[in-house]
C-alpha cells in the first residue's frame, strides 16, 4: 500500500467551493509552542500590582518577543506559513508596549505602564483566541478564560 501526505484539499458543494491548506507539522509545533508558552508568561497571566511586579511583567515581555522572533525565523524556512501573519501582528504589538515603555520609568511611571501592560495583554489575547478559532487549533482554556472573566 502506498502512502502518501495530503498538503491540500478542497471541498465543491453546490455554490460552494472551500479550499484549505493543510499545515505543516512543523508550523503546528510551533503554533503550539507559541500558545503553550504565552499561558505562562507574567504580562499576560498577573497584574502589576507595584513597580517590582511591572519590572518582572516588562521582563516577560522581552522574553516573549525574543522566542517569537525564534519562532519567526523557524516559520520563515516554510513556503508560504499561514502562521507568519499571527507572529508578525503580536511581533509588532509588543514593538508598540516596548516604545512606550522605553521612554518611562517603572518606579514613577508604574500607573501608567500598567495601563499600557493591559493593552498590551487584551491585544495579545484577542489575537491568539481570534487566531485559534479561525484555524480551529485547540488552546490552553485557561489563558482565554481570563478574558471571558476580566481576571486580569
């Protein structure tokens, strides 16, 4: 018997025509690790309660946009990833915090970065459980149940 590997399939009902690519099992690891991960980052999972808590939440940050980039150069080695778009987007939004946080002090612009953190968190969040239900690609529950119930 021979095997094969379906990289594409397409669906023709009457008035219909769908069409889906399917992912590379490299692109689903690393769309998972990228979920996985983000469920145990600091600025996205507590809140900044004093300007050591804000300082350990901009470290999280950082460390979050060093392994995207990682992640980004992986997805890159695949012909056209349909994940590069996600990367690219919270790429850019933690670029946006980064700015802003660049020009403040963490002891007395605490306030201040801990609004910008929650936007921060909301888009970051809001894109991966937009992203996950379009692809249908299971999450970790409980990152987005912290949106449903505003616990951050």
């Amino acid at each position: 018997m021979k095997s094969f590997k379906l990289e594409s399939l397409s669906v023709k009902l009457p008035f219909l025509n769908v069409n889906f690519k399917i992912a590379d099992d490299i692109e689903k690891e690393i769309i998972n690790e990228i979920l996985i991960r983000a469920a145990d980052k600091r600025f996205l999972t507590s809140w900044q309660c004093c300007s050591s808590c804000t300082q350990h939440a901009i470290d999280s940050v950082l460390e979050y946009r060093k392994f995207l980039i990682d992640q980004k150069v992986k997805l890159s080695k695949i012909k056209k990833s349909q994940f590069i778009k996600i990367v690219d987007y919270l790429l850019e939004e933690i670029r946006k915090f980064l700015s802003i946080s660049e020009k403040c002090d963490v002891h007395r612009d605490q306030k201040h970065l801990s609004i910008q953190l929650e936007t921060l968190r909301n888009n970051v969040l809001n894109a991966l459980y937009k992203f996950c239900n379009d692809t249908k690609i299971d999450y970790p529950k409980d990152l987005f149940a912290m949106m449903k119930n505003k616990n951050f």
